[in-house]
C-alpha cells in the first residue's frame, strides 16, 4: 500500500544503511527492498566504484588539458545510483551537469559522455537513446521541460486504469541541486507539475555548496518543507545511502506513476571535491566539515555492510579495480580518438528545415577556408 | 472566400491546426474560458478540450519552458504570451534552451514549438503592452520570427508556423487585431518565409512589416499624389529575411526606407540597411534610411502619436532620399 503524503516524514531523513553500515527496518520503505538480493548490492557497489573512477579520470583529463572542464560528483555516487536504478527504462530523466552516476544507470557511454567536455557537441549523445537527456548547464532550466514532458506524458495516459498506469505508465525524474533550488524556473516547474498533476519526481541533490555559497544562503528551512507549499509529497533521504535512496525513488515513481502528482525528494549528500576543475574549495570551506563528512563516504557505507555480511570477499575489490581501469583506459582512449567535426557541420544542426541565411553564410565560410587550402598548396 | 477581422483569422487558423494535428495543443494565461485578453483562442477550448486548450499558471518561463518539454515528447504546443512586454520571464527560456535545443543534439531533437506575441503600440495602453522586441529575438540562432500583417496572412502564417520543424515567434500586431480583411481558405497564401510586394512602384522601396503595412501603403498612396511612385513590400518573415525580395525591388527603384515601431538603434532596419548596401551599393541612389521609435522605453500613451511612425514620418524619409 501507498502511504499518505502526510505519512512520510519529512524532517527526519530516511536511512536504511547506517554510516557505519548497520541496516535499519523502515515499516513503509522495507517493502520498497524485496526484491534487493546479494547480486543487486554487489551491482550497486561495482556502479558506485565505477562512477567514481571514471570521474577521476575525467578530472585527469581536465588537468592534462584534454577537457575544457569537467565536473566532479565524487561524494554523490549513491544518491544518484539509488535514484537511477529506481527508474524504468521508460522513463525520463532530465540531468543537470553533474549526473555521471545516473547516466551509466541509462546505459548511456561514459565515452560518449565526455564529448561534451572535450569541447567537440553541445550534447554529446542522444537522448532518445537511453532517454536520459542532455545536460542542461543553465540552472534549473531543465525543470520546466521536466514539467512539460510529464504534463505530456498525462495527456498519453489519460483514461487509463490504476493497473494499466502502474503497469505501463511513465514518469519524469528531474534531477536538480540546492543551488538551483533558487531559480525561478524550479518553481514554476514545481507549480505547472503540481496544477497538472504531472508525473514528476524532483530530485534534489543537496550536496550543501553551490560553488562557494553554503547551503544556508540558499534556504533557512531544510528544502524538503517547500514540497508542502506546492502540495505534493516530500522525502528527505540520506543520500549518501544507496538503499534509501533507491527505495524512496522507488516510492515516489509509483505515486508519480500512478497520477497521484509530482514528488520532492530533498537527498542529503555532500560534494567532497570542488565544484568544477575551476573552482578552489580551500578559498571558502573549512577542512572540519570536509573531515566531518568524509566518514559519510557512500562507498565506504555500502563497504563495510557488504563485508560485515560476508556478500563480498577481497576479490570482488581487486577484480572491479582491475574493471575500473579497464574503463577508465578505454574512456581515454576513446576521448582522445574523438573526431573533431568541421564547423561546417554546426551549420547544419542550427535549423531543422532550410534557412536561407545559414545556406549564405555557410558558402562564404567554405569558400573562405577553401582559399586557404589553395594557398597552401601553391606556397 | 470570407472577410474576417485579423483575429479571427488568427482564430480560424489555430482550430484548423487543432483539428488537422492531434499533437498540437494551445497553452497560455487565460486562453481557455475567457479566450484569451484578445479573444484570439475564443471558442476553441470549448471545442477541443481543456487538455488541448490549457490555461496554464501565471508563469512565462513556465509557459515557454514546459512547452519544451512537450514538444520533446512529440507534442506541437502553441503557447501565447499574453503582451509583448511580459515574455522576458520567458526569454532565458527561448533564448537559451529552445532556439538551442536542435544544435546542442546535433539535429537529433526538434522542439517545433509556437510562441504567439501580441506586440506593438498605438492602442492607448499602459506601460508594457505596446512594446516591439522583435530584434532581440531576431538575433538568436535558431529561432524563426514572422508578423502578419491582414488576415489572410494570419490565417495561413499561423498554420505554417505550426507546421514548421523549427521553433517559430508568431507577432501578432495587435492594434491590427480588428481589421478586416478576405481570407482565402482554399488557396495557401505565400511561404511564410518570404517577403511580399503588396505594392508596386518604381521610384522608392519603403519595407515594413505587421502593424505599418496599412502605414505603409497609406504612404504610398499619398505619395502618388505628389507623383512619386512608391514600391511596399511586406516583410512578413524577420528572421529569416527575405533579402532577395528586397534586393530586387531596390535594384529596380534604387531608393530605400526601412520602418518598424521598435527602436531605430539595433533594430531590423539596421540590418536590412547593411546588407542592401552590400548587395545593390551600385543601384542605390541615396542612402539607406530608417523610421522607427526613438532610443527610448515605450512612451506613455498620450504622446505615442509623435514616437510611432506614420504617413508623414515615411514622406518626409522619403523627401529626404529624393533630395540625394
């Protein structure tokens, strides 16, 4: 059974996996596990470890001047594990530029990923694909076409049943963090889902900093108390624990699913490193905090549940390391190998249909590049 | 054939698009039971629904957002925005994310989306509701922008942008909302894309577009009895522009005046000045001229009259290209 809105707590966080790897009952939660077997856990750990290492060599890249910028999630690998392998392959899932974890929940090409970064498409893959859109680097920007994509998704699925929404209904994840929390187009995203009855999940990462700027400036109440004000279910999650997240994600997709409305969950997490391979967190945080939460690892939570329950043994960790370099090699490869398109080609992808200005402008660009080559040949 | 008032070609052409087009769905603040502050949506959500005619919160980049998110689901949302003073909530929407969304996937993804814009002055309003930001929009890649300006126009004009891949800016001139004009249903009116010579001439090329077309024209027609034969052309599409169109007619008359309500300063005419110096220099006898609003926000009502073009603002441009 579905519990009232009124029911989930929305002050304290949910946890299921204590930090120092205790699993905890949860009377509405615990039915949202069932199904979560040894093999799921060790999967959970292996996306965890292999989102984390992939970041790390993305970040190398940055730092040998491979990438224009890359964005590290490190500290965020559960809520985004979680969330991600609540969803269906159905559904739909707006990013913003930091969602690495939930991508390879997608099936999305962590290669492909890096496409973006290395400066060579605006998108870097395609989104019909794995239905898991591009990223959106203007802040909250995504959360209205999360709204207007789920107030499609009702109009699909008007008409239908109880059974035939939870069996074949879709829903919209739209992920984004206590930074964009603030923008103007989170809450009219928030109102246009609600007034609609959408099937949106907000999911917010809460990772405390918006580049420099603490949480506190964002907001004096923890973000999970706005849910109320636009009437729909707020979740507060540790997120920093895989199987919470995974649960309440669980649970907030079926009530989206079901056309109950949109769902808020606010997941509690931290970002252990910088912002973006720009950004220096020594000019503005202190080391205690950094120290307080580094314990609070995701990783090392699920660690230490899976050893204390004899569900992995030292192998398990040498093979995944051995896969994660693997990854992480073939990631490089493949990122430098990436064909560096023609500007031409950007001529092309402005409009959908012929457009007399982009036909003028493109024949004079060619023209003058062509001027070039023949320069080069005659010297 | 039948007359109707530029509005109800409006309205005629969005229940054709709403019939033809099960995808295709009308969104904006009031355009459900009170049929929009115009009326341009008037009837429709009776006939098709509340779920195809939404009245959708008080929220432009909500509106134009949400219709993002529509369109990348295979929907065709045509929103309005309700004066041309409040789309800017919506801008960083437009802007950012809609013009964007088809070069970002490197073609993979279409949001064939409708923004309808009532604009221009000359209707005694307050602040905000008679403005013309059409340049601010025609300088992003990406987006198409026409401007009807009678109502056979409207009526196909509005059909076309629905049918376009591309997202489109529909600007309504609105104080041309009542004229009358015969709307041919039957026979499709030109591209949308492509200007119009509405009038003939061989001495002077005057080009405007929406609300001073009937300026235009008028124009011309005083200019007759002066013995000077005028050619109008009808923009009808700001971005792209029709330069060939306008090209041709100043090759033939080699005089050319540019007009539109909005700012002189970075406007339209700017442009169409530049790149017609640079594809007739030879054919021009005079340079370039503009007539359009001051460097200035929209003035108050009572003394619009004197920031607006009209007939005498356009001959006394036109006196100024003969004296060359």
């Amino acid at each position: 059974m579905t519990p009232a809105a009124t029911e989930v707590g929305p002050k304290d966080p949910v946890q299921i996996l204590t930090p120092d790897g205790q699993r905890l009952p949860h009377e509405i939660y615990d039915a949202y596990l069932g199904d979560v077997d040894e093999d799921m856990l060790r999967g959970f750990y292996r996306d965890m470890a292999l989102t984390r290492r992939f970041d790390q060599e993305a970040t190398a890249l940055q730092r040998q001047g491979q990438l224009c910028l890359w964005v590290p999630l490190r500290g965020q690998e559960a809520a985004q594990i979680g969330s991600g392998r609540a969803t269906r392959p159905s559904d739909y899932i707006f990013p913003t530029y930091r969602e690495h974890g939930v991508a390879l929940t997608r099936n999305v090409s962590f290669s492909e990923m890096l496409r973006l970064f290395r400066g060579i498409s605006g998108g870097g893959w395609d989104p019909r694909e794995n239905n898991f859109h591009m990223y959106t680097m203007v802040l909250a920007a995504q959360l209205p076409h999360a709204a207007g994509y789920g107030m499609a998704l009702s109009m699909e699925q008007r008409g239908w049943d109880e059974e035939k929404l939870a069996a074949e209904g879709n829903a919209v994840v739209a992920y984004f963090g206590d930074g964009s929390s603030t923008e103007g187009e989170t809450h009219e995203s928030m109102v246009f889902a609600n007034s609609f009855n959408a099937p949106v999940v907000y999911f917010c990462q809460n990772n405390q900093w918006a580049i420099s700027v603490p949480f506190e400036v964002q907001s004096k109440v923890p973000l999970v108390e706005r849910a109320a004000g636009y009437g729909m279910p707020g979740i507060r999650v540790d997120g920093n624990d895989v199987l919470a997240v995974l649960a309440v994600t669980r649970w907030a997709l079926e009530h989206a699913r079901s056309g109950k409305g949109p769902v808020f969950i606010e997941a509690d997490t931290y970002r252990l490193g910088a912002h973006t391979t720009a950004d220096d967190p020594t000019k503005y945080r202190m080391t205690e905090e950094e120290a307080a939460w580094a314990p609070l690892d995701p990783l090392i939570r699920l660690e230490t549940y899976l050893r204390e329950n004899n569900i992995v043994d030292d192998a398990f960790f040498e093979q995944l390391a051995k896969d994660a370099d693997q990854m992480a090699a073939t990631v490089r490869e493949d990122a430098m190998a990436f064909p560096v398109p023609p500007l031409a080609k950007s001529f092309e992808q402005v409009y959908a249909e012929a457009h007399p200005l982009i036909q003028e402008e493109l024949a004079w660009h060619l023209q003058y590049e062509a001027g070039f080559a023949d320069s080069g040949e005659n010297a | 054939m039948s007359t109707m008032t530029l509005a109800k070609a409006i309205t005629s052409g969005l229940d054709k698009v709403l019939e033809s087009n099960d995808k295709a769905l009308l969104m904006g603040e009031d355009i459900g039971k009170l049929g929009g502050v115009y009326r341009v949506t008037d009837g429709l959500q009776d006939k098709y629904g509340a779920h195809r005619v939404i009245d959708s919160p008080l929220g432009e980049a909500g509106i134009v957002g949400s219709a993002v998110g529509m369109a990348l689901r295979g929907f065709c949302p045509l929103v309005e925005i309700q004066f041309d003073g409040f789309v800017f909530p919506a801008y960083s929407q437009i802007t950012t994310q809609l013009a964007k969304m088809h070069a970002r996937s490197e073609g993979r993804l279409t949001v064939p989306v409708v923004i309808r814009i009532p604009y221009g002055g000359g209707i005694g309003s307050i602040e905000h509701h008679s403005e013309s930001p059409e340049a601010l929009f025609a300088h992003t890649a990406g987006l198409r922008i026409i401007t009807p300006s009678n109502a056979n126009d409207a009526y196909w004009m509005i059909q076309q942008a629905a049918a376009c891949q591309d997202p489109v800016i529909y600007f309504e001139p609105k104080r041309r909302y009542w004229l009358k004009g015969e709307v041919d249903t039957e026979t499709p009116a030109l591209d949308a894309f492509k200007a119009q010579v509405v009038r003939s001439g061989d001495d002077a090329t005057i080009v405007a577009y929406g609300p001073l077309v009937p300026v235009a024209l008028a124009a011309a027609e005083a200019a007759r009895e002066e013995g000077r034969s005028i050619e109008v052309i009808d923009l009808r599409s700001l971005s792209p522009i029709d330069f060939d169109t306008i090209t041709e007619s100043v090759q033939k008359t080699g005089r050319l005046i540019v007009t539109h309500e909005a700012p002189t300063f970075g406007g339209l005419g700017g442009e169409i000045a530049a790149r017609i110096s640079e594809r007739a220099f030879l054919s021009l006898e005079a340079p370039v001229l503009r007539v359009g609003g001051f460097h200035m926000p929209y003035p108050i009502s009572k003394v619009e009259s004197q920031y607006l073009p009209d007939i005498d603002k356009l001959l006394e441009a036109l006196d100024r290209s003969f004296a060359y």
